[in-house]
C-alpha cells in the first residue's frame, strides 16, 4: 500500500480505522490514524493510533499486553478510511470483552485456529499428563492411526440414529487430524486456505 494516496487531509489529518480479526472476520474496533501512527503500525507490526482525547500516538495493548498485531491493510475506494487485518493477542477492549462493541467471538473458524495453538504449544512444551502430549511422545504412526480409527467411528455414527455421538466423533476426528497437522509443522489454517481456493 502506498502510504501517500491516503487522503488525511479531510479530518484534519486523521483517517478513521477499522480494525477486523483476520481469522473470524469480526470486527474489533474503530480508532484514528495521523501519518505518524500509519507508518509506525507499518514499522513496528503492531497496530498504533492516535488518541483524540489524549492527543497522542498510542500503541494499542503497549499497557494491557493485548496488541493487535498486523496482517494487512486496505484503504477504502476514497482513500480516507482504514481497514486493519489484525490478530487480536488477547481482549481488544479495556473492559476485557473481545471486541469494543460486546459482541462474543462467533464462529468455528474463530476458535480451530485458537485449538491450533493450544496444541502446537502442548508439541512445544510437552507438559506431564496431557492426552495431546501422550498423542505427540508416540509419534506420528500412532497420531495417524488415531486419526483412521476417529474416522472409522465416524462414519459408523454417521450411518446410526444418534445425532449427538456422531457430532463427538467429529470433534475427535478433527481433533486428532489438528495433532497430526502439528506433529508435521503443518495447521488447519492451511487446510482452510486450499479450501477457499478451491472454492473459488
């Protein structure tokens, strides 16, 4: 994006911003950039404003650790608004809410990814008593046996009446396939992706 095309000389030298999680796609607030704020947000990574009130650049989770870390950034048709792809680490609001309007983090895709991470950290960490680091100590050979045997069950629910026991056969089977994408440094986040483009 090149910096000089957006307008800020409409709202006397701020651009509004709004800032949406890459992985649900919710909105996670609206804040104001001067150029000062634009380049840092570049520079650092990390998502910066500038405070109308304070009169001041801020970096957004610099005293609450909650940052909003860069993804994109796209200006709107007239080039004088802002959308932000951020990963959110943490609350987006001061009240602790995942946004600043009080709506809850929806959707599947926003919480694989958050599973993902759990599990890449159980690979890292290897923590006594945890199934995930059991799964990892045996090796991929049983992670993927795992995986076949979730699948056979599976599909055995799937052909009987009980709604419920199959919905948790699911949840094992996609369980143990995020394990097995860990154990080869791969995520579901990537499946997503192949996913999206063959839908295209």
């Amino acid at each position: 994006m090149d910096i000089k095309q957006i307008d800020f000389d409409k709202q006397n030298g701020l651009v509004p911003v709004i800032v949406q999680d890459t992985e649900t796609h919710q909105v996670l607030m609206l804040g104001y950039m001067d150029k000062q704020a634009l380049n840092q947000t570049i520079e650092t990574g990390k998502v910066t404003f500038y405070s109308r009130s304070r009169q001041q650049i801020w970096v957004k989770g610099e005293s609450s650790g909650n940052y909003l870390k860069l993804v994109d950034l796209y200006p709107d048709c007239d080039n004088d608004t802002l959308l932000v792809m951020a990963t959110p680490e943490g609350p987006t609001c001061h009240t602790g809410n995942y946004n600043c309007f009080a709506t809850k983090k929806s959707g599947i895709l926003g919480f694989l990814p958050q599973l993902q991470n759990i599990i890449d950290e159980r690979k890292k960490e290897m923590p006594d008593g945890s199934y995930t680091t059991k799964l990892f100590e045996k090796g991929i050979d049983k992670i993927a046996q795992k995986v076949g045997e979730e699948a056979v069950e599976t599909v055995i629910e799937a052909k009987n009446s009980n709604d419920e026991r199959l919905l948790n056969e699911s949840a094992d089977l996609i369980f143990h396939l995020m394990v097995l994408l860990s154990k080869r440094n791969l995520t579901i986040k990537e499946v997503e992706k192949i996913l999206i483009e063959r839908h295209k």
